[in-house]
C-alpha cells in the first residue's frame, strides 16, 4: 500500500438486535467522511451495558449484519467479540484490530447515546489512545453533552473524539423488537432480508405462557394473538 496515503478503517460495534437503517446510515455516512477503506462490523458477544436484559442469540445477530451489510462492497462483519469468551468490552476490541492494522488509522464510530456513555466505559482513556471515536447524532440524544468529558479524559485525547452528522434516522432496535412483537410492520426500517430472517426465525414475536400440570409455567412460541402481547418486552 502506498505510504502515504493514510489507511482509515472504521469498527462499528452494536448489539445488533435487529440491524436496523440508522446503524447502516451511520456506518456509510463514517465512511465518505473520514474516507474509511472498509467499515468492519462487530456484534457484541454478552454487551456489559445490557447484563439482565434479555438479549438474541448471536447467531441470528451476527447472521442478520452479514444479510444487511453483504451487498456494500466495503462493509465486513466480524465475529470476534461473538466468540469471545466474558463480557465484550469495546476496548479489549479495538486492541484487537490495533494490533491487527498496526499502521492503520481507527475510528470506532458510535451513536450519541453511546459516545455519551464513553465515561463508564471500561479503560475509556486507553481505549481513546488506541483510535478516535466517531459521536454520531442520533435523534433523541444531545451531542452538546460532550464537552463535559474533556475534564474527565483530558484535551488531548478529547479531541480524538470527532462529532459526524450523519441524515436523522429515529429508528432503534427495542423499538423494533416491540413492534415485531405487536404485529406491526418494520419495512423499510431494516434491509428487507432481515426483516424476512426475523419472519423466518419467528424472532421477536411474543411467546404464550401457559401453565401445564406437572412443568409449571411454559413458554410456547406461536402466532401473534393479540395487539397487547409483547408488553413486557422492555
Ligand atoms: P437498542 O435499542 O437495543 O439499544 P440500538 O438501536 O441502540 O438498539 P445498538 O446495537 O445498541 O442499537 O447500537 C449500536 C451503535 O449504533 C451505538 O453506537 C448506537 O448509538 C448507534 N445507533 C443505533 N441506532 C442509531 C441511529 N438511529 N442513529 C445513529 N446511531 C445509531
Ligand atoms: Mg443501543
């Protein structure tokens, strides 16, 4: 490769569940802003953000951002985090590519909400040293909130947090998972493969509890019955 042209890679890291056009939008907007060779995507193995939560198998996770991303020819998705073993730190993550693309630059894009977050992120001030962050507005989230991390991690490193603009896509993964739930359409908010891989794979649809003699309460997967199944979805 010719040295002196800066070789750029962006990680995309999220949990994933479903993919949806906002992470898409953002990954392609990152790309043309900061001329990334190749935006890598890394779904989250155990997110230690969402310990509790109910979350999908990585499987179907990782399946549904190969679907959403095969056709960009500078899209990847790569599947380290999913089999690592304990929680996925996003800087245990980027070490790994650090010392994959030693002379590359990394732009670790993030939405607001997440780049807001970066404070209680695990070894934040190494995780900064080893690439940039992209702060990607998203709707409902405030990006003003930023400056307050520059006391916490120092100038320098601050500055290696960069705010991309990237077109308002209002659409969010536990949005979409309670509206698959309720029976309510979600084209046009996820690429139309995922959305047939949700169908198929009957993910995110609610599941009747019933209570049979002898097993106590089960969970039977089946049509939905109601606009008010999936409430406790949270
Ligand atoms: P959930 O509602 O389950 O948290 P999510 O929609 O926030 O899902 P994640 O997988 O948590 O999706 O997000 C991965 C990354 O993508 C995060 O950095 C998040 O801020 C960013 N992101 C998600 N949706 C958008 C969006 N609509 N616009 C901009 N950035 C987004
Ligand atoms: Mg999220």
């Amino acid at each position: 490769m010719n040295q002196s042209v800066p070789d750029n890679i962006g990680i995309m890291g999220g949990t994933f569940d479903p993919i949806h056009l906002g992470h898409l939008v953002t990954a392609e907007t990152a790309r043309q802003a900061f001329h990334l060779r190749t935006v890598i995507f890394v779904p989250a193995g155990r997110p230690p953000h969402k310990q509790g939560q109910p979350i999908t198998d990585a499987e179907h996770r990782y399946m549904m951002t190969v679907l959403a991303t095969v056709s960009h020819p500078d899209f990847q998705v790569d599947r380290l985090e999913i089999d690592r073993e304990g929680p996925s730190y996003s800087v245990d993550t980027v070490a790994v590519f650090r010392e994959r693309y030693p002379d590359s630059n990394l732009y670790f894009i993030t939405g607001a909400d997440a780049v807001l977050e970066i404070c209680s992120w695990h070894n934040c001030t190494r995780l900064l040293s080893m690439c940039r962050v992209v702060a990607a507005t998203r709707p409902g989230y405030e990006l003003a909130g930023l400056g307050c991390l520059a006391d916490l991690v120092g100038e320098e490193l601050f500055r290696r947090i960069v705010p991309l603009e990237v077109p308002a896509l209002a659409i969010s993964s536990s949005d979409l998972r309670r509206q698959v739930a309720e029976g309510r359409s979600i084209r046009y908010l996820v690429p139309r493969a995922v959305e047939e891989y949700i169908q198929k794979h009957g993910l995110y649809r609610p599941r009747e509890r019933r209570v049979v003699p002898g097993w106590g309460v089960v969970h039977i997967d089946g049509p939905i019955l109601s606009g008010k199944a999936g409430e406790e979805d949270g």
